[in-house]
C-alpha cells in the first residue's frame, strides 16, 4: 500500500486544486491541523479512491495522493480509512 503524499511532493496542479478547495469550502485552521496531524502519521493509503472523513469535512483520495475536500453532507467515493 502506497503512502499518503506531503504537500511539499504533491504535483503543483493538485496543490492548487486542494488550495480552491479549502476557500470554496471554507476549511479551518483547526480542521487543517486534524489533516496534518493525520499526515504526520504517514497513512497507508489503497491504491485507488478512497477517503478520510474528519467530522467536518472530507479529505478524497486516489493513491498516494490527495484529490478533493468535500463537506460533511457531500457523498465520497472509494474505500473509507
């Protein structure tokens, strides 16, 4: 199983979507840091969709990397960590 990527390594495109994403759903601070806190842990992700729910919003996935946030009430794809 492949490892969740840190922001650092992500593709700039996916760094800038995830950033959009944030705005549009208006992620917090303290969310972010559940998140980072999260990929401290270094995760072992599957290698197709998946998804971490954290209360309060979604982070989705395929392999090592991140893709999307979506809000609570939104409907993710993949296998739930």
């Amino acid at each position: 199983m492949p490892q969740i990527e840190n922001w650092s390594r992500l593709p700039q495109a996916v760094r800038s979507h995830l950033v959009e994403r944030m705005r549009d759903r208006k992620i917090s601070l303290d969310d972010l840091n559940q998140l980072r806190l999260w990929i401290e842990t270094k995760p072992n992700v599957p290698e197709g969709p998946w998804y971490k729910d954290f209360g309060s919003f979604k982070l989705c996935g395929e392999g090592a990397l991140p893709k999307t946030f979506l809000l609570a009430g939104q409907v993710a794809k993949g296998r739930k960590l």
